[in-house]
C-alpha cells in the first residue's frame, strides 16, 4: 500500500489543490498507514479499497478547504443542534436515523454528499444531484460484489449515513478499525485529541447546508461516545438520543459485521481477538458516555430502547423529541409514519450470528457492561 507522502501527492495532483489546513490530521494519516501496511495483511484488493478511500478523503478535504476558504462567508452559518444518535452498535440507530431523517425540520448526512461533498449541495437540485446516481452506482457495485451488506447494514443513496467520513477526512476515528486490523491505530485513536477533528467535522456541516438547509442537523455514529468533551467544544448546544440494547444480543452482531467487512481487505482471521477488542472498545465508550452524561445533566438527554424502537417508532421518535424540548409536527409525524410503514423491521432478512465464533458468552459480555446495565435497566430490549 502507498505510504502517506504517495497518497498525500495523489490527492494534489487529483484536485490541483494543496492546502489541507491545520496539520493535524497528518499524525492520524501517518499513524493509519503504518499501521494498514503492517498489522493489516492487506491482500492486493485490500491495499486498492484501502489506498483509494484514503486518497479520496484526503482529495475530498482539499476541496472542502478551498470553498472555505474561496468563501469566508461560509464560517458565519449557524449549526443548529445538532441531534446526536449514541449508543452500542447494533442497536437501532440506523433505524432511528432514518426516521429522523424523514422529519422535514431536520437536516441530515446523506450518503451520496458525505462522499462527494463539493460542489456544496443546492436545494434546488437536492433531489437530481448526478451524485445520487453515482453514489447508487457505487452501493449497486458493492452490494453485487459483497451480498450480505444487503441485511448487515443497507444503505441508500439519498438516505441518512453516519458521519464517519467527517472525521475521516481528519484520520481520526475508529470507523478505520471496521475496515481491517490496525491495533496500534486503534490504540493511539482511543486516546488522541479529537477537538481539530470535531472543528472540520462542523465545517462540513456549515458548507453543507450553506446552500440546503434546514439547519437542524441530526447525526449519528456510535464512535461519538469516545469523545463526547470535543464534540460538545464543537456544538456547544448539542443533544443526544441513546439507544438501548443489551450487550449480549448486540456484540455477536457487531464482530459479524466487523469480520466480513475486514474480509474484503484481508484474508487473515482473527475471530476471538476481535471479540475481546470490540467488548473493551465498547464497554470503555459506554463508560465514557455515562461519565460525560453525570457531568453534563440528564436534560441533554433522551433514551430509546430497542423493543419501543421497533414496535412503536413514531411514539419513540415523538417521545425522545419531547425529552429534548422538540416537537413532531403533523407534517414530521406524517412523513416518520410512512418511513416506518414502508420499512418494517428486518426487511433486507435476518443476520445470523453467534457470540461464541468470537469466543464471547453472554454472561462474560453482561458482566463487562454491569454498571450500563444496572444505570439503563429500565429500557427495554
């Protein structure tokens, strides 16, 4: 795989830009190459997917910064929020995204803009943008190379996606970690300062609604809880919608997907090192969040369990709002139900998965997540 100066290049002579602003995201680069070409055991696919997604958030980056900087304007928008959804993977939150997403006052990450973000997004041509198609593209290819993405995690192009790519483009966030083995990036992630990060991460978002409100934004990814004190420095007036499941049922399910997706990069398996890391990588991102949530006050805050997410969406979705001093509207309710009708629970089929093909037992993972559990032992699922 290139070292970072050959992908660092590769981008400039893509964009003809230079400026990647303040140099912190080079640590994060670095860290993240050494660690691809030398814990990975990327296969030749591996070292193309891996080196491609790489030079193309450096490229996207450069191109973020040079509309910044061509139009200072840009810094003075206002980021309303946003909704932040937490919690353990494989808990929902993909679901509640998407119901959010349908609520006209919210604004969200769509998957084709948080690829290709620049040309900034017009409301006029939300709707025809030639990205969506390119972004269809894209997930058609992938999802024929790599069937069962389809139940392990479906997405659409105009859809809500998280917004990894944001932190991406600072190379700091474990989302790498989904992609294939990189334990001493993952080690030095888990601990780095994220406040650079979470300052582009808001940049983005001010040049994507620039020209596309609304202005209430609503993200999500669950790797937020690992640095909840920088991303609340970003977006003083954040709050935040927790998922609930239990640990037991969710962790088999996380290593499932994890494993598969690793296996398009590399032909190594390391199946229990997988489970041990996923459960302290989550049980200390829950520890996190639940320290920061004592810190901060409860009134930030909104809980949803999985049982009531899948059973009675739009009621979850109006209670959390009120929680929040929000309120679903006529209009929101209306467009939140027909999301929710249209996609029932389990439409793409069932993922199959098991605890003990990481070498994890229920009773082990519960007793990693004891003071979650007895905190949150009122919400279902």
């Amino acid at each position: 795989m290139p070292d970072a100066d050959a992908l660092i290049a590769r981008a400039v002579e893509q964009t003809g830009l230079d400026d990647f602003g303040d140099p912190g995201w080079r640590e994060g680069l670095e860290r993240l190459v050494a660690s691809l070409n030398g814990e990975a055991d990327l296969t030749p696919l591996g070292e193309q997917i891996l080196g491609g997604r790489l030079a193309t958030l450096l490229a996207n980056r450069l191109r973020v910064l040079d509309v910044l900087a061509a139009n200072p304007e840009i810094d003075d928008q206002e980021v309303e929020g946003p909704l932040f959804i937490i919690g353990l993977p494989r808990t929902g939150t993909t679901a509640l995204s998407n119901l959010l997403a349908a609520d006209p006052q919210i604004r969200s990450v769509r998957l084709w803009e948080s690829s290709d973000p620049v040309p900034p997004p017009e409301s006029i041509t939300e709707g025809s943008d030639p990205r969506i198609d390119e972004a269809r593209r894209g997930l058609d290819l992938m999802y024929e190379a790599f069937p069962e993405m389809r139940t392990l995690h479906f997405q659409a192009a105009t859809g809500p996606t998280e917004c990894q790519d944001l932190l991406g483009m600072g190379f700091r966030t474990e989302h790498f970690g989904g992609m294939a083995r990189v334990p001493s990036y993952s080690d030095w992630v888990l601990d780095c300062d994220m406040s650079g990060a979470y300052a582009f991460h808001r940049q983005v978002l001010q040049l994507l609604q620039w020209h596309c409100p609304p202005r209430l934004w609503h993200l999500k990814t669950p790797v937020h809880m690992l640095a909840l004190d920088d991303l609340r420095t970003a977006y003083p007036g954040s709050r935040f919608i927790w998922t609930h499941r239990d640990p037991a049922a969710v962790l088999g399910s996380v290593c499932s997907l994890i494993a598969y997706t690793r296996s398009w990069a590399s032909d190594r398996t390391d199946a229990h090192e997988l489970g041990r890391q996923q459960v302290a990588l989550w049980s200390e991102a829950i520890r996190r969040a639940m320290e920061f949530r004592r810190r901060i006050g409860e009134r930030w805050f909104a809980d949803v369990g999985f049982d009531s997410l899948q059973s009675e969406p739009v009621a979850a979705v109006a209670t959390a709002y009120g929680r929040l001093g929000l309120e679903l509207d006529r209009e929101g309710q209306r467009r939140v139900e027909d999301w929710a009708r249209a996609h029932p629970p389990g439409e793409h089929g069932a993922h199959e998965f098991a605890l003990a093909e990481f070498g994890l037992e229920a009773t082990e993972v519960r007793s990693c997540f004891a003071p979650y559990l007895e905190r949150f032992a009122g919400s279902d699922g």
